[in-house]
C-alpha cells in the first residue's frame, strides 16, 4: 500500500484548475480580467471545502463577467468546451443557481447544456425548491433527449435525498409526481442513466417502499436493462430482508440449507490489511431455490458502540442437495468515506433477508 495519501477532493478545485478556468474564459471574453477572478477566487482558499470552492468560482466569475445574466451565460457557454468535462465544471451550472431563478427559461436551457460537461444535478434543485411542478415538467421532456447525460439529469437532479444536496421534502412526503420522469427511463441505453433511475428509486425505498414496489410491478420484466435497475433499485430493502423485494428477485421463502462453514480469517488484522470471509452451505430443499447472499460488518464507532453496513455478495439458483462455496476478500484500511477503529468487529451472514449464521474479528490500528 502506499504511503502517500490521495489529494483531498477540494484539490479538484486547486490554483492551476482555476487559472484553467479563468484561461478559458478570457479565451471566449478577451477583456475577462484574469486577475481579478483569480485574486476573488482564491481567497480563502485552503480553508474552504470541495463545494464551497465551487461556490467561490461561480461568485467569481460573476464578479468578473459584465453583469448581465443573459450575457454571462453566453459567454460561459461558450466557454464550456474549453474548461472541459468533470467536477470543476459544476461551477458553471452553480452560477445558474446563483443568479438565474429569476430567468427560468434560459436557466433552464442552460442547465441541460452544463450538465454534458459537469452535472447540474446539484443546480437544479434550487428551481425545484422554488417552483417543484415547473421545473419537473422540464425535466419530464429531459428523460426523452437524446443526450444520455441530460436524460440522467432528468432523474438524478429530483431525487429526494440526492447526497452532498439538500433533500426534496415535497418528494419525500410524495414520490408521485416523478413518475412519469422514472417510467420514460426504466429500459435506458446508458448505463449512465440506469445507475440514477436505480439510486433515485432506492432513495425512495427509505421512505415509501410500498410506492416503487408499486411502481416496478407495473414494468415488464423481460428487458435486462429494467430488471437490472429494479434489483439495483431495491438493495436496500433486500438487506433489510423485505419479503416483497426479495420476492420480485425470486427469492420467495426462507432459504432451506445446511450451513458447513462462515469464517472470517484472520481473528486480528491491523489496519491496513484485507480479512477474507468465506461461507460453505448446501441446499436442502426439495426443488430448486433462489438465494440472496449479503453479508454484514458491524463497524467499531469512536464512541465505541458499532454500526451495521451490509454488503451484497452474491444472488444464486441452487439445486436440491447442491452446495455453495463462497469466498470474498474485504479492505481494512480509512477511506474518505469511513473512518476505521479499534476493536471487536461483528461479521453476519445474511440469505434471503435473514440471519444465518455470525463470526467476528479483531481490528488493530
């Protein structure tokens, strides 16, 4: 492993990607005064975070563009290719939020153009806020365009717990209205697009289950792309072993085995180091069985309590008397997305929703 620690994601936004912007911008705009815009958006700069430093652009270039929406938005379209595709480019579409609410149909057009460089889902959601059924009923028009990156906006902008964003209390209280957004998308090409339709109907598991279980039955299932985005859709309430979801992967019933063997291996791992998980167990059913595999680390907390994350293994069809061998290895070291702790880490066996059997290991740091 090595030693040097990846660069914080804030850097995406560091001093040579802001004067990349500034460059292209003045390349579009020549009287755009570079200098002005890199003394405005470097201020404060290594105390800001990821988000907070794409704010400081979009107040940047506002404050170094000639003022008018209408004009700004001209030039940073112009401007766009040039800055190019990724995360720094998420600025432009926040300029929009900043300073077109008041201009929704260029806003708008705006928007679906940003986003093939660098997505507005983050932007869009501020229209949402202000006015929900308008803005959805542009969205609806989004999930039909031929651009697979303004069809993934069409859903992932409305999603109502979308990270890193503010949640849609509206669509949290009622899914409804972004139904006909869902449905335009549930055999999408893209690849793209079907890992937002899957996301945005596993947000809406959280709080209304009974509306995407609802929703799903109603979609044909001999389309692999639909039923891949239903099986990603409903991960969540097969972990917490909901009947109805796992029943729509064809896991009906409680699984019928004989568990040979759940290890974990080694009992002590130091930080750093994998721990490998493994299961043996044979099918003593009478016909043959579907199975959804999941297994469960509890993860030490600083407080010391622990917290469940459960894992998608592996989905099987066994016939009777037949046996299944399971092996699978599991990284023990800090991303940025969890913090690793000392102590005794619970690891469980989960098949068709249900706990089947535990093991444990010891974490060293």
């Amino acid at each position: 492993m090595s030693d040097t620690a990846a660069p914080a994601l804030k850097e995406i936004f560091n001093r040579e990607k802001l004067q990349h912007i500034a460059d292209q911008t003045k390349a579009v705009h020549p009287p755009f005064d570079v200098s002005a815009f890199m003394a405005h958006a470097t201020t404060n700069l290594e105390a800001l975070g990821i988000m907070q430093r794409m704010r400081q652009v979009a107040t940047s270039l506002h404050a170094t563009l000639p003022g008018d929406y209408a004009r700004n938005i001209e030039i940073l379209t112009a401007a766009a290719p040039g800055i190019g595709n990724g995360f720094a480019s998420i600025s432009l579409p926040e300029y929009v939020a900043l300073y077109g609410l008041d201009d929704f149909d260029l806003s708008m057009q705006a928007l679906s153009y940003f986003t093939r460089f660098g997505s507005s889902e983050f932007a869009i959601r501020h229209f949402l806020q202000k006015d929900l059924n308008a803005t959805l009923a542009v969205m609806e028009t989004w999930s039909r365009h031929e651009n697979e990156h303004v069809r993934r906006l069409a859903s992932e902008g409305c999603r109502p717990r979308l990270p890193w964003s503010f949640q849609l209390k509206p669509l949290i209280d009622d899914p409804s209205p972004v139904t006909a957004i869902l449905d335009a998308m549930k055999a999408d090409e893209a690849l793209y697009v079907r890992k937002s339709v899957a996301n945005h109907l596993n947000d809406i598991t959280k709080d209304n289950p009974t509306f995407v279980l609802a929703l799903i039955d109603t979609w044909p299932k001999d389309n692999a792309h639909t039923r891949w985005i239903m099986r990603q859709a409903l991960r969540t309430l097969i972990k917490k072993g909901d009947a109805a979801a796992l029943a729509h992967l064809g896991a009906h019933e409680e699984a019928q085995i004989t568990l040979a063997a759940f290890q974990v291996s080694p009992e002590t791992v130091t930080l750093g180091n994998p721990v490998r998980i493994s299961a043996s167990f044979t099918s003593t059913a009478k016909s043959p069985q579907k199975l959804v595999i999941d297994y469960a680390v509890h993860y030490v907390k600083k407080s010391g309590d622990a917290s469940a994350k459960v894992f998608k293994w592996k989905e099987v069809e066994l016939q009777p008397g037949e046996t299944c061998a399971l092996s699978i290895s599991r990284a023990m070291r800090d991303f940025t997305t969890r913090k690793h702790y000392a102590g005794i880490h619970k690891v469980e066996l989960m098949i068709n929703g249900r706990l089947m059997a535990e093991s444990a290991f010891e974490l060293l740091i």
